[in-house]
C-alpha cells in the first residue's frame, strides 16, 4: 500500500519541470532567527510511472534508505513524492531521487549500493553533473564492457574515470573497496575490446598479507595465480568466462607477478599495477621504465597497507608517487573512505582502522 501523504502545510509553492518530472517546492515551519533549520517540503511527481516499482524499490525500500540516511520524511501516493525536513536534505533527497531517475532511463538497476553511492555523492557541490557523471547537454562517464555498462558511483570515481582516458600513467591510491583496480580494469577491456589496444597487461607483486605460506605445490602459474585471483575476478565480472580464457591462451590478456616484467617494452598494451604499495623503489621504476608507444599504465594501491617484510626499503608507490606527481601525462586520483563503494560498513571499518592509527 503506497505511504500516504500526511496533511499539507499551508506554504507558498514554485514549481518547475525536468526530464519528464514535475518538483513543486513549498516551504514550511519556523523560520524565526535562532530557531532550528528551515524546513521544506518538495512535491515530485512522476510522468514515467512504468518506472516507480523499481524507483520506489519492494515495499518503498528505496524511500525509506533515503529517509534514514539523510534524516526526511518522504510519503508517496500514485505517482507522487512529498519529501519534508530540512532545506538543505530535502534539496539533497529529490536531486537523489532524480539522479535515481536518470539511472534507471538510462538502464541502468538500482541497487541498495547505487543508492548509497548517490545519497553519498549529494553532498558533493556540483550534484548536477555528478549524478549522470557529466554536466548536462554532455554523454554520461561511464564504461561499457561485453557484461555490464559501469557508471561512478562517488564524485572520485568521476575523476579517476576521466583520468583513464586521459592520462598515459596514473596513480590511484586509497583504502580497499573504492573502485581502483576494478574501474582500471574495466577501462582496459574495453579498450581491448575496441582495439585501441592491443595487449592487457595485469600485474602484482607476490606478497603475502601478513602471512608466510611457505611452499606452493603446481607450477609457476598455479604458484602465482592465488596471488592474482583479484584480477581474475574483476576480467569474469567485465568479460564471459570463456572470452576471458581464450584471450588468456592467445596472448592478448596477461597475468603475471611483476617479477616477469623485468627487460620488456610493453607497448600497445593497458598495463595495470595491483597491490602496487608492496613494491620496493626498484621494482617501481623497473615497472614504470616498461611503458611503450601507444599503452597506458595505471598503479593501483593503498598506501596505508603495505605488506613488506620487515627491514624492506620503503614503499615503491609512495616514492613514485613522490617523484613523479605532477610530471606531465601523469595523474594522481586519491580516494578516501567516503569513496567506498562496497557494504557501507566497509567504510565504517575503514574509518575506525584509520582513526585509530592517527
């Protein structure tokens, strides 16, 4: 049963149109100086109304998300939306509802982490653009792949998918679960799938988090391969299995610790660096001395999570990033915890692991 309207305030009322939605804005309550925050209240009304189950979500999951996490009261009757609470979270809740909108126009699903992703992005100032990752009258940012079409999901993801395109080495550094390695993947098999290479390269440093496995049974690859698996999930999610493996056998797609770059030009190809904060200085600029005509490398890592034995030089990708930030075709994009877009309380661990080091 649809969430009913509770009884209007008497209050003055603009309105406007947009996209195929209709927003009345009415303001109501004390506004006397001293007191609590202006409050609104902005009526939404849907002219696609095919759409609403899965804007709504089962049983208006989705409206009530968007109340707890950003402290309003939202009501809906047929194709209609009231929203009432602070001005500022009113405004914020219907840009979030209309960034919902264009997802699902644009076909994309909405999921509990999309709507997290959006409710997190509206804090940022220039909303407007962010919610399609581009300013309107523009093409959205976003990644197309054989399996799925992949938008950002927080204004730093923005950034850093500009900067795949853009820049022929880039950095990204942040804590787990912001997107690095599998929005750098992404970018790589459609590009590969394009031709605009002609070669994807995944890399890693072989270390172990924390722990001594000792000896590995199998060969070579069966010996690296647990090392890897992380690339090997994201190429299934962006790639049919079998696409994967018959890229593999033919060359175009490899995977290998970055002990096996050592002497090569990697030219024509999209190189990707995972795990890059457990590089030593020299193993870094072995890696970035391969780059050849035509490629582009991009060096994943969380500068707070190395894993060298102790003893160990410093970190490869801090001293890179170091030297190097700011050099010419190079680009640097830093994600923080706000930008994790994994189960919310992943950033919540993230956060309180941080606090507690600082």
């Amino acid at each position: 049963m649809a969430r009913k309207f509770p009884r209007a305030h008497e209050a003055h009322r603009e309105t406007a149109h947009d996209g195929g939605s209709h927003y009345g804005i009415a303001h109501a309550g004390d506004h006397r100086s001293g007191q609590a925050p202006r409050r609104a209240r902005v009526e939404v009304e849907f002219e696609e109304q095919t759409m609403l189950g899965a804007l709504f979500g089962q049983f208006d999951q989705n409206l009530v998300q968007i109340e707890n996490r950003m402290g309003v009261y939202i009501s809906a009757r047929g194709n209609r939306v009231l929203i009432e609470g602070p001005e500022d979270s009113v405004a914020r809740a219907r840009d979030v509802l209309k960034g919902m909108l264009q997802r699902l126009q644009q076909g994309h699903e909405i999921d509990a982490g999309t709507l997290d992703s959006l409710i997190a992005m509206s804090n940022e100032p220039t909303l407007e653009g962010i919610i399609t990752g581009a300013p309107q009258g523009t093409p959205p940012i976003m990644i197309r792949t054989r399996k799925k079409t992949i938008v950002p999901r927080s204004a730093t993801q923005i950034e850093y998918m500009r900067a795949l395109v853009k820049e022929d080495v880039i950095f990204a550094l942040g804590p787990a679960g912001t997107g690095k390695t599998y929005l750098a993947v992404a970018q790589a098999v459609a590009q590969l799938i394009n031709g605009s290479v002609q070669r994807l390269i995944l890399s890693r440093p072989a270390v172990e988090a924390g722990e001594r496995l000792g000896f590995l049974p199998g060969d070579m690859k069966e010996k690296v391969d647990p090392y890897l698996r992380p690339l090997y999930d994201a190429l299934y999610d962006c790639m049919p299995p079998e696409q994967v493996e018959r890229r593999i056998a033919s060359g175009e797609i490899e995977i290998a610790p970055i002990a096996f770059m050592r002497g090569r030009t990697l030219a024509d190809a999209f190189v990707i660096l995972d795990e890059a904060q457990n590089t030593t200085p020299a193993q870094m600029k072995m890696f970035l001395t391969r780059f050849g005509q035509n490629s582009r490398m991009v060096i994943c890592g969380d500068p707070k999570q190395v894993d060298l034995p102790g003893g160990t030089a410093a970190s490869g990708l801090a001293d890179a990033v170091g030297r190097l930030e700011g050099v010419e075709g190079i680009g640097t994009v830093r994600f923080n915890t706000a930008d994790v877009v994994r189960h919310p309380i992943v950033g919540r661990i993230v956060e309180a692991y941080e606090g507690k080091e600082a």
